[in-house]
C-alpha cells in the first residue's frame, strides 16, 4: 500500500487533501485550477451515469413500445378472427335452417365474403407477430386454413346439393375438431398477449424509475454546474475584472492606485503580483512611453488616413475599368477628374489626356463633329442647375454613342457612354425586316389568322382574311369564335384548334364548309401551324385560309 502511494505521488495528493478539508473548514487555500478539476470530476461523473440511465431508459421506452404494440395488435386482430369465425358458424346455421335456395344462396355468398375477409385477416395479422409466437400463430393458421376450406366445401354442397347434405358435411367430427382446436389456439395466443401486457405493465414501472433516477441526476448536474458557474464568478471573473480595472487606471497614467487581491495564494494572486511589478516598471518609463504613444498615434492616424485614400481609389479605379461602357468624371469647370479606359479607347485619347485636362481639350481631339464651345456651354448649366440627361450623338466615323448625364454631390458631373451604332444597325435592319414581312403577308392571295393559343382570341386578320370573313379587323381582334359566329360554326373553329393542339400543325389543307354570317355558306381550306419556341406551350395559331367556294360553284 506504501509503496503504491509512494509510485502515486502521495506527498502531493495528501496535501490536495489537507486543502480540501481547509476549504471545507473555512480557509481557502485551494488554486483556481484545483476548485474546476473538482467540481468538473464530479460533473463528468454525475453526466456519465446521466448517459448511461439515458440509454436504459430509451431502450426500456423501446420494449415497452413494441411490447404494447405487440400486444394491443395481437388483442385486436384475435378478436376479429375470433367474431369472423362465429359470424361464418352463424351464417352456416342459417344454410342448415334454410328451405327456400334463394336464402340458402345468401347465406353461401356470405360464408365466402367472411372467409375471403379472414384470410386477408390473417394476412395482415402474421407481420405483427413476434418471434416467440411464431410456432402458435403457424399452428393457427393451420387451424383456420382448414376452417375456411370446411365452410368452402359446406357452402359447395349446400348450393350444389342441399341445405341438408351441407348440414351431413358441417356436423362431421372432423369439422368438430378443427373449430375446438381452432378455439384452443386463438386462446393460447390470447394468454401469450395477455402475459406480454403484463410484461409491459413492469417494463412500464421501471420506465418510471429511470425518469426519477434521470430526473435526479440531471438536478445534480445542474446543481454541479451552477456551482462551477459560481466559482468562477467569484473565484475568477470577478478578481480579473478587478485586476483589469486596476490595469487599465494604471494604462491612464493613476500609477498611485493599489493592486487588488495581492495577497491571494491562486493563478489571480500571481497575476496580480505581476501586475503590481508591472506597475512599478511603467511609473519607471511613463513619461517616455506616453511621448512615443502620442507619436505612434499620430503616425498611425497618418498612415489610416493614406490607406483609406488609397483603398478607396483603386477600389473605384478598379470598378470603373471593369464597366463596360465609357465613363468620365467632371469638375464643375468641366475638368477631367477621372476616366476609365474604355472611355479613352472609344475617342481614341493620346496619353497627354490626364485626369485635370478640360472637356474641350478631348473633344477637340477630331471625333466630334458639332460647336465644341456650344456644347461644353451646355454640359456646364446642366452640371450648374445638377439636370441629368440622357442622348445621342454622332462621331465623325459615323458612330452613334448613347451618353447618360448625372450631376454629382459637391459639383461636378458624370457621363457613362455607350457605343450603340451595331445596336442601331440592327434595329433599322430589324424595322425594314418587319415593315417587309407586314406587307407580304398584307397583301397575300390567302387569308391569314393569327389567334392566342391559350385563350383562343384573334390576335391578327390580313386584308384577304377581312374579305373572307366580310368583318372588319377591328370588329374580330380581341374576340373569340363563340362572340363572333354562329354556334355551330364556333364549334367546328373550336374543334379545329383541338386538333392543331394535338398535332402541332397541320399544312395538309382541311376543308370544310360553314355558313359565315356575312356571306353565307362557304367552302373554305384550312392549313395551320403553332408558334412557340421549341421545349415550350406554344403561344399563338396562324391559320392560312382559302375560299374555295367559287372553285366548287363552277365545278358543279
């Protein structure tokens, strides 16, 4: 024993122990380390046996569950069989009771529907099962395979033979046998649920226990914890926040102000020592290092002040570059304060154009084509009255630029400027393209009829399409079929846009005759097609028609 303390290091765990019993006396001698090792030891302890009642109690949650499940499915589904199997002995008295056949052909057609609905019984029976019952459940249902296929046979003779060759078969020993063996099990498994409902009803208790027992462990952590929380409160937190107030008199210069807790026997009495060295060191070298913390300040503030400068402007060189119109900034004398490099290749700027070069000096590089002063004039009342504006102008080169005008805070003016001549290149060639298509399909032999796809509503009507209908395209655009025809012509109009729905176009030409309202029975040729982009609902129907009428007129 000696020597096992001796390898343990007894001289220092006998003077732990003299500590603890002085702080338990009254005298505090104990570090601040030695008070949370064992106030954490009794918390790891008290949490350990926390843990492991946590795992007992779920895992006695989970028996008893199960065991209840268990238990209350096989009580129920014991008792539908038990009422399946005296419904169907019922419904078989009633076969050896019955004289007329139509009776006895009910109560065959029920003993079927009650077997039918015990096997599906026992089917969903048999998944709820347990282990242990698996050699009575297999026994039963045995028992009741037998039983159903005894009622089948009954009902076989009683509806082929007789009420009373089925009453010969169903009062047989056999059939005896098997109903008595069958009650037999159904009891034994009842007596097995019962046992198991007893069994939970203890697992139940004990669930109980373990939420007390939980219950009071848990308090003794909290109790653990809020100890822990107090002594470092009192023990730690509190003697720091003294010492750093101590601390920060003494950074202020009040060198005169004591050092609390100096006489501690703990890491804060040490620390406090330390700093009541400290102390004494700055009342040494005050007056030198207060000079050089003002001079550090204001290096400091100089440098800030540079760094922030600098950030700002490459962080707003950087953006500026990065956009992909020109832009320029202006004073409120029409001075260059700054450009980006877009802006310099657009006008195609010499590198004598700087930031402080005025707005004359680059529009007199040769692109722009009107009076320089008149326009700088201009730019100068907008930038003086801070009106935004928004043009174009032409280049000597014959480009178009696109130039967005804003007044800034503090005076001064900004220009973002866009090249648009291929963008308005392309919207003449877009202009003439649809001026063109508007007059072909204006002045097409056919009628053409554009309609929504979704709410069938004529969108467009051609000249050839107005002389076809007889109405004006003022008169149809915006309206359906049933607000402009007949019934029976919406109907086919209707009927004709089902099938464009199912077969996305149709240019084989469909004819058909309708009665137009203006021009009477007509003879028209229908080609169709959807317009919509590919993966999508199509979102319009252009229907090309041709009057056929006079073609037929002269056949016949």
């Amino acid at each position: 024993m000696n020597a096992a303390l001796a390898g343990l290091g007894a001289g220092p765990v006998v003077r732990l122990l003299k500590k603890y019993i002085h702080f338990a006396c009254g005298v505090d001698d104990l570090t601040v380390a030695e008070k949370v090792y064992v106030i954490a030891g009794f918390l790891g302890i008290v949490t350990a046996f926390l843990l492991v009642m946590s795992v007992q109690t779920v895992r006695l949650q989970n028996s008893y569950r199960n065991m209840q499940a268990s238990s209350a499915a096989g009580a129920i589904n014991s008792g539908l069989v038990d009422a399946s199997i005296y419904a169907i002995a019922m419904d078989s008295r009633g076969i050896y009771m019955s004289t007329e056949r139509t009776k006895v052909k009910e109560f065959a057609d029920e003993i079927l529907k009650r077997n039918h609905e015990l096997a599906e019984m026992m089917k969903g029976w048999e998944p709820t099962g347990r282990s242990e019952d698996f050699e009575r459940f297999a026994a039963l249902k045995r028992r009741i395979a037998q039983f159903i296929d005894i009622h089948q046979e009954l009902v076989r003779r009683a509806v082929e033979i007789s009420p009373a060759a089925a009453r010969e078969f169903g009062d047989t020993e056999a059939s005896s046998t098997v109903r008595s063996r069958l009650n037999a099990d159904l009891e034994a498994l009842q007596r097995g649920y019962n046992e198991r409902t007893r069994e939970a009803d203890e697992l139940a208790e004990q669930n109980r226990c373990a939420a007390w027992y939980l219950f009071m462990l848990g308090l003794a952590a909290l109790v653990l914890a809020a100890l822990n929380v107090l002594v470092i409160r009192d023990s730690v937190l509190a003697r720091l926040s003294d010492i750093a107030e101590a601390t920060d008199r003494i950074r202020t210069g009040d060198i005169a102000s004591e050092v609390p807790h100096l006489r501690g026997h703990d890491e804060i009495g040490r620390l406090a020592r330390a700093v009541q060295n400290f102390r004494a060191a700055v009342a040494q070298v005050f007056e030198l290092e207060q000079l050089e913390l003002d001079l550090s300040k204001q290096r400091d503030a100089a440098m800030a002040e540079r760094d922030a400068f600098n950030d700002k402007y490459q962080a707003i060189s950087a953006a500026i570059n990065s956009m992909p119109q020109g832009l320029i900034m202006l004073d409120g004398k029409a001075r260059v304060i700054a450009m980006n490099s877009n802006y310099r290749r657009m006008y195609n700027l010499p590198e004598t154009i700087t930031s402080g070069s005025s707005l004359e000096e680059i529009l007199e590089h040769g692109l722009f084509s009107g009076d320089i002063k008149k326009y700088v004039s201009a730019i100068l009342v907008r930038i003086g009255k801070k009106e935004p504006a928004a043009y174009e102008v032409r280049l000597n080169d014959s480009r178009i630029v696109k130039i967005y005008e804003r007044p800034m805070n503090g005076g001064g003016w900004v220009s973002v400027q866009e090249d648009v001549t291929e963008q308005r290149q392309k919207e003449r060639i877009l202009e003439r393209t649809e001026r063109l298509l508007a007059t072909v399909v204006e002045n097409v032999r056919e009628g053409i009829i554009a309609k929504d796809a979704r709410s069938l509503r004529y969108l467009f009507i051609n000249k050839a399409a107005e002389q076809q209908i007889g109405m004006s395209r003022n008169d149809l655009v915006g309206k359906t079929a049933r607000e402009l025809f007949s019934p029976e012509m919406a109907e086919l109009i209707e009927k004709r846009d089902q099938q464009l729905l199912a077969q996305s176009q149709q240019l084989e030409p469909i004819v058909d005759t309708i009665y137009n309202p203006v021009r009477g029975r007509r003879v028209i040729s229908w080609r169709r097609l959807q317009i919509g982009a590919p993966g999508e609902d199509p979102h319009m129907f252009v229907s090309m028609v041709e009057d056929l009428s006079d073609q037929v007129e002269t056949a016949d």
